[in-house]
C-alpha cells in the first residue's frame, strides 16, 4: 500500500495555508488576570458560563435524585439496583465538579445555591418509592442529560474547544448511564 506523502512545510493547500494567527497570540499578552480567557473566547466566555451553570444545576440535582433513589430503593432486586445508583450518583458529583472547575477557569462564579437549583436544572427531581419508577425517572433524567449536552457541545462547537471536550466527555458518561438503566429498566 502506498502512504500519499504529506505537504511539506510552507506548501499551500487548496483551501490556503494552515497558519497561526500571530495578532491573536500577541493579543493573548495582554489581560493575564483573565487566565485561560484569552481575547477568541471573551466574547463567549458569558455565555459559556451560563450554559455550564445550568449543566452544573442539573448534575447536582441528579446526585440528589440518584442518592435519595439509593437510599430508599427495596425490593428484590433493591441492593443491586442501589448499588448502580450510588455509582451514578457519585459520577455525577465528579461531573459537577469539572464543570465548576471550568466555569472558574472561565472567569465565572458556580452556582451551588440550593435556592432556584431546581429552576436551573433542565432534570427533575423524584421521589418515587417502587424500583422501576425510580429507574423510569433516572432514565428520563439521563436522556434530558444527553439532549443538553449534545445542544451545548452543538453551541460551544469552535468556540471553546476546552470547554467542548469537557462536555464530550460528560455525554459520553451520561449515555453510558442511559444504556445501564435501560438495561435495568428491562430485567
């Protein structure tokens, strides 16, 4: 098989150069107490925050829901089921901690206030008793998950590859989240 040789360095492509914006990174000189916002994300860095403070609400809620179901699931097959729920729970936390951690970096404030955390949150909150109500709503919680993040990775796209990755990483999380419920959800 034959390697198609790569163009050598200074060689134009089709579309032009693939070449570094030297205004750009003169511009990240200035305003070092902005940290990692640099003059491309400025613009968005609000918004951005905005949107991951959401995402932040939403987390936190589910570690309440998934810690509640956790405690208060019974049953037959109660134990193991619970077990699954304090394992999401758990991640969940982690995935409101990077959040907070890049909304920081960012520039921004997390929002933890237990005042209007359901207002922020785009899941809900249950308390359901019997198993498979309990395993309905996280499912449900997981999906709306998977609709979110896909929507900011979709907003975020170019503009904040950091913050796009993070997200990423956290959808793929949440669907894994989903197939295991849904999987519960069947037995």
């Amino acid at each position: 098989m034959k390697i198609a040789s790569l163009p050598s360095a200074g060689r134009q492509n089709a579309a032009g150069p693939l070449e570094l914006d030297q205004a750009a990174l003169q511009r990240a000189h200035q305003h070092l107490d902005d940290g990692a916002v640099t003059p491309a994300i400025g613009p968005w860095a609000a918004d951005i925050v905005r949107l991951l403070n959401g995402a932040l609400a939403t987390e936190l809620v589910c570690v309440l829901r998934y810690k509640r179901h956790h405690f208060t699931a019974t049953g037959l097959n109660a134990p193991a089921v619970a077990a699954e729920f304090l394992v999401h729970a758990n991640e969940e936390a982690a995935h409101a901690d990077r959040l907070a951690t890049r909304i920081v970096q960012l520039g921004g404030e997390p929002d933890f206030s237990p005042e209007g955390l359901l207002a922020r949150s785009h899941a809900a909150y249950d308390e359901a008793l019997d198993l498979k109500s309990m395993l309905r709503a996280n499912l449900v919680a997981e999906r709306v998950a998977v609709e979110t993040y896909r929507q900011m990775i979709a907003l975020v796209a170019d503009k904040d590859p950091t913050t796009r990755r993070l997200l990423e990483d956290i959808l793929l999380d949440e669907e894994e989240h989903a197939d295991e419920l849904a999987g519960l959800l069947e037995q």
